[in-house]
C-alpha cells in the first residue's frame, strides 16, 4: 500500500500560526516524518512551531525548487511508493499555486496515489475574496513581464480581456517591484478600471484596498516597495 501525499500550507506573513493553520491540521502535519520541502532550513522552522511529535534532526527532507529537473521526481517519490505517508511543503502558501510542486502531484495521480490538500493560507483566494471584484470568473497570471514595453502591452491585455468576460485578473510581482507596478498599471489603465492593492495578508499590518485607477493616481497608496502584494484589475 502506498503513502498519502498531503499538500502542506505554511503562513504569508509573521503572524501566530493559529491564526492561518487549524489545530487538528497541524497535529496531522506533525505527525509525518517525511516532507518534500523548497528549504530544509525554513522547513525547519515551520515544523518547530507546528510541534511535530518527531526530532528535527530525525525527519527526512527532501527538496523540490525551481532548479528540480522532472527526471529527479521520481526519486522524490520513493517514500510513498514505500508506504510512507509525505507532505509537500510550499515556502509560503499553497504548494503548486504559485510555488513548485505540480510536477510531483501529477506524478502521484499516475501512480494511484491520494493526494489529500490541507486547509491554510492563500494570498490569492484571500485578496479576492476581499477586493469586491468578481469572484465568479477570475484568473491568476503569475509574474507580468519585466521589460517595460512588454508589460504595458500585458498590462492592456489583461484590462481588455477582463472588460470582454468580465473577469478578474490577478498577478504578483517580486516586492522590490511592486512600486513600479503600480506606477506602470496607474499609467497604463483606464480611469474607470478596478484595481485591488493587498499586502501583507493575514499580518497584522494588512491592507486589502480596491479603488479605480483614476483614485489611485489621486490618493496613492504608501510606497510598496519591498512590501509583500498581490494585484487583482477589472476592467
């Protein structure tokens, strides 16, 4: 019999893990021994306040990151196939929703193997329940293009594509980026085109905030540069 491949939520931000984490996920997480994690060390550290019932030092960690070739997922796989159960670890947030882990999970489907999700923290399902876009038809882009022409011409299609399905557009961007984001979606949008602004979702300095473009030029937000954010547009 094979082992349970459970997808393992970790906190967004700095905040008592209580908070995000429902105790009995946590005593369920504590009780597994092996995990494929992107980092041993903050692996580490979530685990340590999770009170997993094993020593640190006797759990066995495996990694998954950008740099895993899918010729290595199999090996990851091992325990599983050996009928330990496995928990797939996200840095922050949801494995495979933004994060590595998908090629994993696939693999886990081909063998029969239950792949069971846990309850925790999502940046992007939280902004969107909270921005008052529409939350019936949504779409999530990942990273913009950097270059600034590329941008502008993603920025455009993503504004046009949400006012023809009436559909929100979500995507992120690396928070030493965010403030020329802003500047650029500012610049590019419509005046009239919805634009939510969340940081630091589930910290206790947290701002969800959904104004039109033409408000944001008027009164914009603190400087967001290096400060944890997801984006959410509507045409």
């Amino acid at each position: 019999m094979t082992g349970k491949l459970y997808l393992i939520p970790t906190p967004i931000s700095p905040t008592d893990i209580a908070w995000v984490m429902p105790q009995l996920v946590q005593q369920h997480v504590g009780a597994i021994q092996h995990f494929v994690v992107e980092h041993p060390k903050t692996a580490r550290q979530f685990l340590k306040k999770i009170n997993s019932q094993y020593a640190l030092q006797s759990l066995q960690l495996q990694e998954l990151n950008e740099h895993t070739h899918d010729k290595d997922l199999q090996n990851l796989l091992e325990p599983l196939l050996a009928g330990h159960d496995v928990g797939l670890l996200s840095e922050a947030g949801c494995p495979a929703i933004a994060d590595p882990g998908a090629g994993l999970i696939r693999l886990a489907h081909q063998h029969n193997i239950m792949v069971i999700p846990f309850v925790g923290p999502s940046s992007i399902s939280m902004a969107l329940m909270a921005s008052g876009l529409n939350g019936q038809c949504f779409a999530f882009h990942g990273y913009l293009p950097i270059e600034s022409n590329k941008q502008i011409e993603k920025i455009l299609f993503l504004e046009k594509l949400s006012i023809q399905q009436d559909q929100t557009q979500i995507f992120i961007e690396t928070p030493y980026r965010n403030q020329k984001l802003l500047e650029q979606l500012t610049k590019t949008c419509a005046e009239a085109t919805q634009l939510c602004i969340a940081s630091h979702i589930t910290a206790s300095d947290e701002t969800i905030t959904t104004k039109t473009i033409r408000q944001w030029r008027i009164t914009p937000p603190p400087n967001l540069h290096k400060i944890p954010s997801i984006f959410l547009l509507h045409g």
